[in-house]
C-alpha cells in the first residue's frame, strides 16, 4: 500500500528553499514549457542558475518568494517585485491541480497589501491559458533573451489590475 502524499501547502520562501526552489524550476521549464519551445530553448532555460542567485534575489534584490510545499519537497514558487510578476513556476508532479493559482493569489495578496495595484509579467506561451484564467491580458508579444545565451523566447506581456474582489487576505 503506497503512503497518501501530504498535501500542499503556500508560504513564505526563504534563502534556505533555494536548492528546493531551484530544482522545481528546473523541473517546471522541462516538463511544461516543452509543449510551446524548442528544445534548445529549453536546455538553455532550465540550465541551473547557481543557489546565490536565488538568495540573493531574496535578500539584496527585495523579491518576495512564495513557495508551495508538499512535506518538505518544494513543488513550486512565486516570486514578485514591484509591479512585477518575476516568476511562477510549479513542478509538473502536481500541476493541474490548482498550486500554481494558490501562489499567485497569495503574490497578489501580498502585493497588494504593500500598496501594489498592478501587476505586470512576461508570460511564456504555454502560460497564457493559466494567466487568462486569472484575469491577466495580453498588451503586447516580444522576444525575451535568455542569459545572454543569444537566445530568445517569445512570450507574452501581461497585466492586471488588482482588486480586492474575491480576495482574502491570510497571513503568509
Ligand atoms: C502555468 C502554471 C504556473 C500553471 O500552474 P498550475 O498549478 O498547473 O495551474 P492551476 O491548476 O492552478 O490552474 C489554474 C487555472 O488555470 C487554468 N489552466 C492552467 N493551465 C491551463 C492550460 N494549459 N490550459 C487551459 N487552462 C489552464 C486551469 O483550468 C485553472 O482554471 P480555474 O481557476 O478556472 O479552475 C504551470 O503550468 C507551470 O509552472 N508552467 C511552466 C512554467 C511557466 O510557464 N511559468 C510561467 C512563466 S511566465
């Protein structure tokens, strides 16, 4: 008989979730992103950033990460800036399943009780659907250089307002 998987939970992330967030990203780019990018594209997207990268983006950036666990296994996270949306990425093992909605809704949460009133981002293709779901349109497409590499994606540019319509404000 197979143990029942714990189910996931949203907080804060820390710089101490940076190997757990990192593999997740990596994971998300390679199981999910596949559908819309080729696989150069992706190999160079989802090569892996060094940890202090994810730190630092913590705690000398001034990005507020959220992260979505399951037991101690990072699944997936969010990261916000600003007006800016910088990054929602969950682990293909339980996308589909509402988390990658729980992280925005608490990014936007966040946000908004720092006095934040739009959000912006750049979404990959494969993300439109998601993103519509939540409310976001499309202002605009362009091409995203990855890391220098010369490569680039295209991806969507996306805002929206943000209300307190339909909000609940918890504490995380
Ligand atoms: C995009 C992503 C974050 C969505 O996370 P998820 O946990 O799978 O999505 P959820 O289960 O929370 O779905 C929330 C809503 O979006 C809709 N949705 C999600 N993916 C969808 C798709 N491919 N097609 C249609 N609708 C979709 C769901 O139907 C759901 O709608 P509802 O609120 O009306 O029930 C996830 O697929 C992912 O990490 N993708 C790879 C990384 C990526 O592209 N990130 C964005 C970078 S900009």
């Amino acid at each position: 008989m197979s143990a029942k998987k714990p189910s996931v939970t949203i907080r804060r992330g820390t710089p101490a979730d940076a190997r757990g967030i990192r593999d997740a990203h990596i994971a998300s780019i390679r199981g999910l992103c596949v559908t819309h990018y080729s696989q150069a594209q992706v190999d160079v997207w989802s090569s892996p950033r060094p940890l202090e990268r994810y730190r630092k983006a913590m705690t000398e950036k001034g990005e507020s990460y959220f992260v979505a666990a399951q037991g101690r296994r990072v699944v997936g996270f969010a990261a916000w800036k600003d007006e800016e949306l910088c990054a929602i990425y969950i682990h293909p093992r339980v996308a589909g399943q509402g988390v990658g909605k729980r992280l925005l809704e608490q990014a936007e949460r966040d946000a908004m009780r720092k006095g934040v009133r739009r959000f912006r981002m750049h979404a990959s293709l494969n993300a439109l659907p998601f993103y519509r779901s939540q409310g976001y349109r499309v202002y605009r497409y362009a091409m995203h250089p990855l890391r220098r590499s010369g490569i680039t994606i295209r991806c969507a540019k996306m805002t929206k307002r943000l209300t307190k319509t339909g909000c609940r404000l918890s504490s995380a």
